[in-house]
C-alpha cells in the first residue's frame, strides 16, 4: 500500500477488524513494521487473534496517547506528565481562586469540561464570557497557568501535531481500529501520519468530508432472544448456560474455551455474577476498571479516611472488638461510636483507631507512617494523591486524598477465564459466542445530555460549532454495537424485578430448560411444607381483627401484641410513673400545661365486649360527655383513619347507644405535644357516622374470619414490617 489515508466504513460486525488483520499480515509477511491504535482493553483480543494463525513479528499494539507519547519521544520534545488526578487536583487550585469552598466533585465536572475543549482545539478565547461559560472560561485559564511545562494527556496530541515525525523503525503500516468515531485533532494527526506511511481507519461514522475507501455491509449474526421471570433467575440461567457451553463434550457439554466466551453486563450486576462463581465452579474475570482503592490495600486506607466510619471500617483496620458490635448494631459516625466503646468498656481500642486516623503536623509524613502501620507495599501512587490533595487544600487534604483515590484506575489485568464486561469495555472485541444481560430500555444507553456549561445551541455559533453535540440519538448504534459481540448471540432480559414490568429491547421466549449446574441445584428440591395454623377462642382485642385482613398468619401470631402502652412510648410510663415525670425537666413543664386534660383520665381501659374486648388509651368522662384519647408517640402522625385503627370508632358507637351518654370527644395526643380534636363538634346521637358504618362492617367480617380458626399466611407489601422472621415462608412443590 502506498502511503496515504485508507478509511474503512462499516456497520458493528461487518468485519473491520478481521480486514484490518488480513492487510496487517501481508505487511508482516513482508517484513515491514506494523503499529495497531486501539483501545487499551482490545491488546489481548487483538494478540489473540494473530496467534491463531501461527507466530508473528514486527507488530505493537499502541493507544493513542501512547503514540503520541512515542512521537514525542522520538522528537525530545517530552515534558513531565500530569495525569488524571493531578488535572482534577489543578482545576480544583484554580476554583479556590474564585470560591473559597470547592468539592471534588464540581472540580471534577469543570476538569471534564476542559478536557473536552482541548482534545477539540479549542483555548479559553472561544468561550462566552458570561454565565456558566464564562466561570469555566476564567478556570480554564487559571487552570493553563497553573500547569507550567506539565503536560497533561490533551497537551500530548497537540504537541504531536507540531513535533517531527521520526518514528523509527518506520513502520510499513498503521492501523487504527476500534474506534466508534475519531476527533477532528486525531484526524489531523492520521493525515499527516498519512503523508509518510499508509494508514488504516476503521470507522462506524466517517467524520465529515471524509470518503470511504472500502465500504463493508453488516455480516449475518445468529441472534436468540431469552425471556427469564427475573433478574435471580436471568443470573442463574446465565451461569448453567457457561458451565454447559464449557464442559466437555463427553460430559454432554459444547466443548468451548473460556477464551471463546463473552458476557456483557451492566457493570452493577456483575459483582453478583462474581459472587456465584465458585458454587457453579467456573472461571469468571471481572472485566470492569479498578480504581487504585478498590485492592486490599486501598479499601484499607479508604476505610481510614472514611469521614462517617463504620464498623465495617473499624474490622478493616484490625478493632476487630468493637468493629463486631458496630456492624450488629448497624452504627456509624464518630459519636455514635465513641459511645459505644464507651459503653462496651472498649475506649482503649477507640483511643488507638481515633490516634490512627488523626493527622500529624507533617502530613506527608504521618501519611507515609500510616500508610506503612496498613501494609501497602506500593506507598508510592498513594502518597502521589496526597500531594495533590495537600496542594488543592492543607487545611483540609483528607477528603480530596480520599476523593482522588477512588478517581484514579489501573491498567486492565490479563483477561483469566470468561470476561465479564460492562458495556463500554465490550466495544471493539468480539468473541465466538456473546451472552449479554438485562437486554431492556434503559440499560444499554450512552447517557446522552446537555452538557452543563455549553448547551446545544451554544455548540452552533463561533469557534464552538467544532465541538459536537450532545444530543446525537446514537443509543440505535450503540444498542446494535452491543447485539453483535459474538458469532453467536443470546440476550437475556428479566421480565420483571423489584421495580416492577421491565421493557425489554426485543421480546423473546422462554428458553428451553437446562440441566442443573451447581451442587445447591443438584439437592433434592423437597419443598417445606407449612401447614395452615388452626386455632380456637375469641380474638384478644379488636385491633388484633383489623391486622386479620392483612395477614391472618401475623394477626394471630401477634394476638397479644397490645401491651399496656406499648404503643405509644412516653404514655406507656402513665399512671404509675406520672409523678417521677413530673420532675423531669422536659417533661414537667408539659404536664403542668396540661394538667386540665389530664385531670380524671384513665389510662389504658379495658373494655369487655359480646365478642372481644376494647383497650382505649385514654378516657375521661364530665357529665354525660365522654373524651376519648388516642395516644400516639412522640412526633408521629394522626392514625384515626378506619383503614388504620377501629378500637375508638367502635367505643365511640357503643357509647353513643347508651342512654347516659349524650356526646363524644374523638382527641389526637401525641407525646410532648398538644391534644388536638379529630373533628371542632363532639359527635352526638342520632348522627350519621360513615367511618363507624365501615369499622362495623369490616369487624363484622374479620369476625367471621376468626371464628373459622383458619390463619393462613398472606404475603403483600405489609411483609416489609413484619417481625415474624419469615417463619411463614414456604415453597410450592
């Protein structure tokens, strides 16, 4: 091939990269040097598709800021690096120059907001100056100032658009695959990479004014669609499905490699992938990027600078004593801590996990001491952070020291065993047979948005029309991108999860059943049979018959569950306790301000009735008129309603039949708070009540239920609260 721009256009899987391999081999063949840009994750893919046909020389995969670096280097024209922490660290310095309080984050969106500008072209000048724009105009400069000679990884591509290409050896061809779609700086650099050798593009959108040199048509894929009940039972399918496609086919299974294999997941469901396993025994590789903090000794060190710490953080760094009881309590943040150990007789181990996390006077110090006290071998990329975070805030550099931790990601690992790869790490490899989860609206998408500081139209005027826009509608794409990742394709889709009725992105069918794959599958599936609770003997109290209509399992199960005050803590120390609370001196005042409610009350009444009995928290009576008080806890809201209490309705009824009864007071009392009437005017008799009407009708009914002596369970949303402990579950045989 002569020297020049050879671009190739083609839809996902219309075969770029097996054209790109075949032209790559008949410039090895000859013994000319070939350099391959691609996506750092594609190196293994691309290495493993050479190996097939035999042993190779002469071929180096590159990134394309490895190029760029490689350019530089062969020019003298390299600079020190600054890398993606330290950009963040920088534009979080330039911030503090117009706001004295920065987050992490809002310097995180002004670093990307840059970022995009330079990997564009474009420098401050092309930015409005007022509003948003103009805030990041005045942060871009500052941020320009700030760097000096340091080049950060934009500075690197525009340097190699001025410097000499000298790369030597000179390679016999340049092939850059991969990509979706390439920046107008990157074509500038391929062009004039052009002029000296011949180079490869291949491309899904060809940028504009660009010509296709060959033009390749989608290649067919075999495509199955499956439709599972949920998202447990997507997983599980999933996993016997690996483990039949790798046995071997003596042992019923289809023989593949894990090398053979792809599986693309939403990145939030493959930790559960990873989790299962070792119960089907498959060898499954977490494909997605590791953040330096996420190893051993990163969750360490975050676990110290966790500024809620947790118990969980406390049995990290070795308080094994008292990081237990945190995490069975569930207690998190200093003083809730502190009390604890205090409580526990366990101060000694707080005092040395509080000396552990407080900063010394020379923080680099004390963070190289702590760093060493944790076990991290590599203190280096650690205490890199702290330098940056001590240069965006000394006063306070253990949030961005934290923040900058879980920014920074690490090279991707040798693939050992069936990749598990989130969306975007699947682009660009493809693989004999692809699984792809959760094929529904929504999971698969480019996240597509307005960017914050320059909106849609400010992307059409002056030197901004280079940028794109924001709103493209490339999810089609993307979507098809992801549905071709193998030879052989099969989506998976639950119907429905916690959430409710999944749209999938295709429909499909159910699919056919596969043998069991694990040993938790293979037990004999006997189901634990539950027989129907049976019972005699009128209900404890009414309220026991409005919990019947829930779950008749619970209500009886709970039958005795209205203790003396039990419902209403502060209440529950009247009468007996009335005198000590007195003294209280929160408690005293409210009961002096109150003292005309509370003379003559009755607390806690039992009431007899035909079928069951009523407790009315509170009754007192003045002539022929009855007070009825519902008490409630402290703060917590009215809950008359007859879908939500029935025992003052019916009382109310009852007394109302009487004839030395003339009126009824309905009153709301929280504790500590001020009695309120459910309604100004008392109800009288001969008054129409529609809420007695239906508590009546609803008892009479929960009535019936009981004397049948029949308490099944009944689950619902109600299960949520129910304190029972899943006794009641059960499984269908």
């Amino acid at each position: 091939m002569k020297p020049g721009l050879y671009p190739v256009l083609g839809p996902p899987a219309s075969g770029k990269t097996r054209l790109a391999l075949e032209l790559a081999r008949e410039a090895l063949a000859r013994r000319q040097r070939v350099v391959w840009v691609g996506l750092p994750h594609q190196r293994a893919y691309l290495y493993r598709l050479l190996g097939e046909e035999g042993a190779f020389l002469g071929l180096e995969f590159l990134s394309f800021q490895a190029l760029y670096y490689r350019v530089l280097a062969e020019a003298g024209r390299l600079g020190p690096l600054l890398p993606g922490a330290g950009r963040v660290a920088l534009v979080a310095e330039a911030l503090r120059a117009f706001s004295p309080e920065v987050a992490p984050g809002e310097a995180r969106l002004f670093a990307r907001a840059i970022a995009e500008l330079k990997r564009f072209g474009l420098s401050p000048f092309a930015l409005p100056k007022e509003g948003e724009a103009g805030r990041l105009r005045r942060v871009y400069f500052r941020y320009e100032r700030l760097k000096g000679r340091a080049l950060d990884y934009d500075d690197f591509r525009h340097r190699a658009l001025r410097a000499p290409l000298r790369l030597f050896p000179p390679p016999g061809l340049v092939v850059v695959d991969g990509f979706r779609e390439i920046g107008p700086l990157d074509l500038r650099f391929l062009r004039r990479l052009a002029a000296q050798v011949p180079v490869l593009l291949t491309l899904e959108r060809l940028p504009e004014g660009l010509e296709p040199w060959r033009e390749l048509s989608p290649r067919p894929v075999r495509k199955r669609v499956w439709a599972l009940a949920n998202p447990v039972e997507e997983a599980r399918y999933l996993l016997r499905a690996l483990k039949r496609a790798l046995a071997p086919r003596a042992l019923g299974g289809e023989g593949l490699s894990p090398e053979e294999i792809l599986v693309v997941a939403p990145e939030g469901r493959i930790g559960g992938l990873l989790l299962l396993q070792e119960e089907y025994g498959l060898p499954l590789s977490d494909g997605r990027e590791r953040a330096l903090a996420e190893g051993e000794e990163g969750e360490r060190v975050l676990a110290l600078l966790n500024p809620v710490p947790t118990g969980r953080d406390l049995l990290a760094l070795g308080f094994t004593a008292l990081g237990r009881r945190a995490l069975r309590l569930g207690l998190a943040g200093e003083e809730a801590l502190a009390v604890l150990a205090e409580r526990e007789g366990l101060l000694e181990e707080w005092r040395a996990f509080l000396a552990l996390r407080t900063p010394g006077p020379d923080l680099l110090a004390w963070g190289e001491a702590v760093l060493e006290r944790l076990g991290v071998a590599a203190k280096e990329p650690f205490l890199a952070r702290l330098r940056l975070a001590l240069r965006v805030d000394r006063a306070n550099p253990l949030a961005w020291w934290r923040s900058l931790l879980l920014d920074e990601t690490l090279p991707p690992e040798p693939v050992r065993g069936v990749p598990l790869l989130p969306p975007l790490r699947a682009t660009g490899v493809r693989a004999r047979r692809a699984y792809v989860l959760e094929w529904v609206a929504g999971r698969y998408t480019l996240g597509e948005g307005e960017d914050y500081f320059l909106l849609e139209e400010l992307r059409e005027r002056g030197l901004l029309r280079s940028l794109p826009r924001r709103l493209r509608g490339l999810d089609p794409l993307f979507q098809e991108e992801m549905a071709t990742r193998g030879e052989e394709v099969f989506l998976l889709y639950p119907e429905a999860g916690l959430s409710g009725l999944y749209e999938p992105l295709e429909r499909g069918e159910r699919p056919p059943p596969l043998p069991p794959a694990s040993a938790l599958e293979v037990l004999p599936q006997e189901p634990f049979p539950l027989s129907p609770l049976r019972a005699s003997g009128p209900p404890p109290h009414l309220e026991a018959l409005r919990r019947l209509r829930e779950c008749p399992f619970r209500a009886y199960a709970e039958r005795f569950g209205l203790r003396e005050g039990g419902e209403a803590l502060g209440w529950h120390l009247f009468p007996e306790g009335k005198e000590a609370l007195s003294r209280h001196p929160e408690v005293g005042p409210w009961l002096q301000a109150h003292g005309a409610h509370l003379e003559g009350m009755r607390f806690w009444v039992w009431w007899q009735g035909a079928h069951f009995p009523l407790r009315l928290d509170g009754v007192q009576r003045e002539g022929g008129t009855i007070h009825l008080y519902r008490l409630l806890p402290r703060g917590a809201e009215p809950d008359l309603g007859p879908q939500r209490r029935w025992t003052e309705w019916y009382a109310l009824g009852a007394l109302l039949q009487r004839g030395d009864v003339e009126a009824v007071h309905l009153w709301v009392w929280p504790f500590l708070g001020t009695p309120r009437p459910y309604r100004p005017r008392p109800f009288r008799k001969g008054e129409s009540i529609p809420a007695l009407r239906e508590v009546r009708d609803q008892a009479e009914k929960a009535l019936a239920l009981w004397q049948q002596g029949v308490f099944s369970p009944r689950p619902g949303p109600h299960c949520y609260a129910c304190g029972l402990a899943d006794v009641c579950r059960k499984e269908d045989a």
